[in-house]
C-alpha cells in the first residue's frame, strides 16, 4: 500500500485512476486543483505524487517545481495531453520523475506506478514480514505465527506502514499523516482506538508488538524476547 496523492481537474478521469489504484491496495488522495494540491503537499506526506499539467490556480509543473525546491524528495509522475518533446523535457526540468502523455492505457499507469514504487527500500516486494508477523500485501491477508488475522482496512493500513518500517518511532501527527487521508476523521483519539483494536487482534494485549514509546509515539517491535509490559494506547 502507498499514500499516492493525484491532482487532476477531470473529475471523471480522476474518478478512474482513483479506482484503479485502490484496486491494486493504495491509499488515494484527490485534489482538483492547484491550491488544494498546494495545501495537500504542505499539509501531508505522501508516497507518489500524481500531477496533472494544466490545473486551475497553479500548473502542475509549477507545483513539481515549488515542490522540489522546498527539498521534496517524494516521486512525481506528471500526466498531460502535451507531448511535443520541448513540453517533456520543461516537466523533467522541473522536477517531475516520470512524464505520461493523454490518453493512456491503465495498465501503463499501473506500471508507471509501479516502476516509481520500487525506487524507495521500504517499498519493495509484496510479502511484508516482521518477526511473527507476515503481509500478503497482492492479496492484503496477513498472519501471525502462521494464523490469518482478519483487520479491517484502516487497521491494515496502519499495520502495513509499521511493517515496513520495523523498529522506527513515530509520533501520532507522522502516522495520521501517512495513513489517513487530509478529508478523514483523523484524530489522536481515533489512532489510539485502532491501535487498541490492532492489538487485540494481533493477541498483543501487552503491547509487546506495537508498542508504545513514552512521549515520543508507537514502534513496531520485531523482538520476541522483550519483556511483557501493560501498555495503554
């Protein structure tokens, strides 16, 4: 699962990709204009970042570059009807990783998508494992010492970012920001409760696994031999 945040005017055409990705398990952020995905960049984190060219307010390409100057490292993909090589080459310019020219076939998003995907470690391969724990992340099941774990999507979200960041603090605004989306009922109350919830499946009680790190936030603990400790979220 990615946080992918896509800036495309075309309701429908974003409707589509929308549904495309979260088809394939990602976590979709929509804005429809240059100010809202100004605000969504300010305000968020995010894996991939889908721009459309030409966007009310602010172009994509003035976003990607606005963007990179700040020192944003996430990958772009720019997506435009332009495709006179000079338009390509002032969208790399700017910052963009990847450039895709309308119309496109899904299935070379998709592997666009993909291809951008894989650039970060934390990214790669479908079978996620940490410690006892183990994600099918092609069929989003996941097993602790080999026994199927049924979480509801957020709790699988949540779980899934964990895993790929093993034994690593994150405070409560870093995970709200990476696995709720801007427009949700995200909240410190509402990750506490999944927390508890996530816990209580993973028959982690004691918080041994998702552990809570005093005054600093929660952490993922692959070790199995650290003593058994009552922890509130």
């Amino acid at each position: 699962m990615a946080k992918i945040l896509l800036a495309e005017d075309d309701r429908d055409l974003s409707e589509v990709i929308t549904l495309a990705l979260q088809a394939k398990g990602h976590l979709v952020q929509q804005a429809y204009n240059g100010p809202e995905c100004s605000a969504c960049l300010t305000g968020s984190s995010y894996d991939l970042i889908i721009l459309d060219w030409m966007m009310p307010g602010f172009s994509g390409v003035e976003l990607c570059k606005e963007f990179r100057d700040r020192g944003g490292r996430t990958p772009i993909l720019m997506l435009t009807a332009k495709n006179a090589i000079e338009d390509r080459e002032r969208g790399l310019d700017s910052g963009a990783d990847d450039y895709l020219s309308k119309p496109f076939d899904p299935r070379e998003l998709a592997a666009r998508v993909r291809a951008l995907l894989r650039r970060p470690d934390n990214l790669v391969g479908e079978v996620l494992r940490a410690g006892r724990l183990e994600m099918d992340t092609s069929v989003c099941e996941v097993r602790i010492d080999g026994n199927v774990v049924v979480l509801r999507p957020k709790e699988y979200h949540l779980l899934e970012f964990f895993m790929r960041h093993p034994n690593q603090v994150f405070a409560n605004v870093a995970l709200m920001q990476r696995v709720w989306l801007d427009d949700s009922s995200a909240s410190v109350d509402n990750l506490k409760t999944h927390i508890k919830t996530l816990r209580r499946k993973l028959n982690d009680t004691e918080g041994r696994i998702v552990r809570t790190v005093r005054g600093r936030g929660y952490m993922l603990s692959i070790e199995n031999t650290e003593e058994s400790r009552s922890v509130d979220p």
